[in-house]
DNA sequence: CGATTGAACAGTTTATATATTAGTCAGGCT
DNA sequence: AGCCTGACTAATATATAAACTGTTCAATCG
C-alpha cells in the first residue's frame, strides 16, 4: 500500500495523473490538464510532487504493489507444492505482463520513459518480486522437495531464465499461448534441475564450479 | 558461405557497404557513397542489389555464416562432454554477441534497423545456431549423458532460458563479467535438470505435464 | 544490343521557426 | 503566518520549409 503515505490532495493528483497516463500516454498529458482535473492551479502541483516524472514514478510504484501482492497470493495457495508454486509464480507474473502491456501502447510508453530516467525503479521491482519468488524457494526448502543453500543467487537465476518471457519488448511478436507454453519448457527444466540437486544434497558451489570449464 | 554465390562486382558492393556501414552507420551511408567508392554510379548499385537494405541484410548474412562457424567449432572440441559444450556454446555466443554491440552503436543500429523491417532473418539466425545446439544435444543423447526424445523442443527451451543473455537491448546495463557469471548459474541449473532426466529416463511428455498444473 | 549512366521523382530526413510545456517564484488570498 | 495562484522563463516539442536520398528509367556508351 504504497499510497499510505501520501496527502489526500497526493493521492487526488496521483489519480488523476494516471488516467490521463494511461488514456492519453505519458508525453501527451500536461501538468495544466493534472492540475484542471484537481481543479488547482499547475504550480500548485509541485507542493506535492517534485516533478511531472515524480508523479509516474509513484504511478507505477503503486502498479508494482498491486502486483507483487497479486503474485503473493501464490505464496498463500493451498494445496500447491512449492514446486508448482514456482510455476504458479513465473505464469501469473507473465500473464500480468503480457496483459498490460500487449495492445496498450500507453502503459509501455510510460513504462519505457520511466525506465529510461529512473532505471533504479525496474531494479526495485524485480527486487521486490524476487522476494516472493524467494519465500516459495525458503517453503521448498523447509519441506524437503528443494534443497536451495543460496536462495537470493537462485532466485536471480530464476528470474533470468524466465527474462524472455517478463521482457515486454517482444510481447508483440509472438501469442500468447506459444509463450505460455515456451515458458512452461523452461519450467520443467528447471525444476527438473531442482529434483536433481534435492536428490545429489551434495551439489553446492564446489559440485557446481566443478562441471564447469 | 554465402558470399560464394555473389558476383566479383557485388562481393565489392557489399565489402565497400559493409565498411561504411560499421564506420558511418546504416543511415548515415549513402548509396551515392557505396557506389563512388566502387567508381560505378548510384544506379549502377540495383543492377547487383534491389535495394539497401538488401546490402545489410547479405552483409548480416555473412555475419551469421561467420559466427555460425565460430560456434560451430565447440562442436568440434576434442575432449569435452555434451555439456560442457552446452555451456561453451552458450557462453561463447553470449561472448560473441557482447563484443559486437557493447560499445559498438553502429553495429547495433544497423541490426535494429534490419531486424525491424526483416523479422524473418532475426528467426532464421537462431534457427541456424539451433541446430548447432541441436546436434550437441544430440551428441548427448549418442554417448547417454543426455535423454531427449524431442531435440528440437529442447533447443528452444535452451535458447529461451539463456535469452537475457543473447539479446543485445539490455547489454548496456550490465557489466560482461556480472553477466557471464549469472549466465554460468542458469547453464548449471539447466544442466542439472539434463542429469536428473536422463537418471529418470520415463519423463517425456506425461510427465511433465503430469507435473504441472 | 547489353551494360551503364545520371537526371528526375517521390519519399524522407534535416534545418528553422513557431508554439507548448515543465518548472519557478513573487505576490495574493484565507 | 501558511497555502495557493498564475504570469514568466528556459527548455522541449510541433509545424513548416528546404535539402537530401533511395529508386527508376530514358538516354548514352562501348
């Protein structure tokens, strides 16, 4: 609940700002126009917000808690091993990314401008993401069907091995379902490599380095 | 070799282009420049080309022949398993790939520029470095190390799983040593799922899916 | 007569002028 | 006082004009 923090008049700006971001794109929406629908005067804005960039940046802070409390709800599923949760995980937060971003141009064109300027924030995102992802790793490992000794390196693994398919850039060449289905392959594999280390406990860095080179 | 089946006078078209190509940028050459630099006039060009981008895409045709034959040569190394192979392909290409676009913005404008008119050679470059990938694989499945019954299913999932690491958008964020080691991670994880079905040589297509869901 | 040219055309890029907008701040309002 | 306004400015974006470039093809060359 990132909007906790923030003044009602915040949160009035912040409400109108994303309507219009989201109907008429980033660039094509006007401090004036904010500041209309809030019936106040645009210098008045920047008692709230330092900058019009600011107010994306809240924006889409505001998408990503949403988000990661909808991929949390994998976390709280009953009945799911943690393994299918890994898979449970990598899908939602596919089809939450193909969903925005596939057939609106304004989400990614805001998305687009925001990283450009504030790389920080798509870092913070997949951090926050991460987290999730490493909570599923940590209940694997309690019940034995994992054996994971450095959970935020694997989870880093995971999330590059899943890149092409939370990668927004290449949504629009390919349909959905071949995705999913790609994505599904790399799954498998991947747990299937989880399987392996759980049965060999003796992997490790050293086991690891060793098959190398 | 795909220059062999080009005449004397188009072989030097495309060596005058592709000089001016990397040195100047796609754009910023000239067909009026291509043709002084091979005393012949702009219309003289057509006779060998139809178009420009014609000329970029034969010149990233030999590129892809080149480094085809690059990656072609971990096939060919004495004294290496199939995974190991798995693993110099991938980090070779990755290798490959960095070196050519990072700090090298003409060599990456003209890809884009190419690629965005023609899809159709991005997909044919991977298809032929899948099948590299493909007989290691298969080398794999000969000497039992590997148990795949679909090689090319799985060559896709590879080149899936390692795509962060082949596409050249995010090269600029990230330090090459960062990204070889992340890389190494999600080959050995790969990998591991490689021995734990070729232990359990029952999985195929049931299951997997048997597992999912 | 086939091979080559370069002027001509249509489309695009660049350069320039005009207009809009993000952000500031001295003053007005409550 | 503290909150808000709206004219102002520097910077960005849009619109328009000029220049250039990819491509064609009738005329020329060998």
């Amino acid at each position: 609940m990132p909007t906790t923090n923030l003044d009602e008049t915040a949160r009035q700006i912040l409400a109108a700002a994303s309507r219009r971001f989201l109907h008429y794109g980033y660039k094509k929406t006007t401090m004036s126009e904010i500041a209309d629908d809030c019936n106040m005067s645009s210098g008045n804005l920047y008692r709230y917000f330092p900058s019009k960039l600011d107010i994306a940046e809240m924006f889409v802070r505001v998408l990503r808690g949403e988000q990661v409390a909808n991929l949390r709800t994998v976390l709280d599923a009953p009945g799911r091993t943690p393994a299918q949760k890994v898979r449970d995980f990598f899908l939602l937060k596919f089809k939450l990314a193909y969903e925005r971003f596939h057939d609106n141009a304004k989400a990614f064109e805001l998305s687009s401008a925001l990283i450009l300027e504030r790389p920080k924030v798509a870092l913070e995102w997949e951090n926050a993401e991460g987290r999730v992802l490493g909570e599923i790793l940590a209940e694997g490992n309690a019940d034995g069907s994992f054996a994971i000794d450095d959970v935020p390196a694997i989870t880093k693994i995971l999330q590059n091995a899943a890149y092409r398919f939370t990668s927004p850039a290449v949504f629009h060449e390919t349909d959905e379902e071949v995705l999913a289905a790609e994505l599904n392959g790399v799954i498998d594999l991947v747990l299937d490599g989880f399987a392996w280390r759980s049965a060999h406990r003796d992997h490790g860095k050293a086991a690891a380095a060793g098959s190398r080179s």
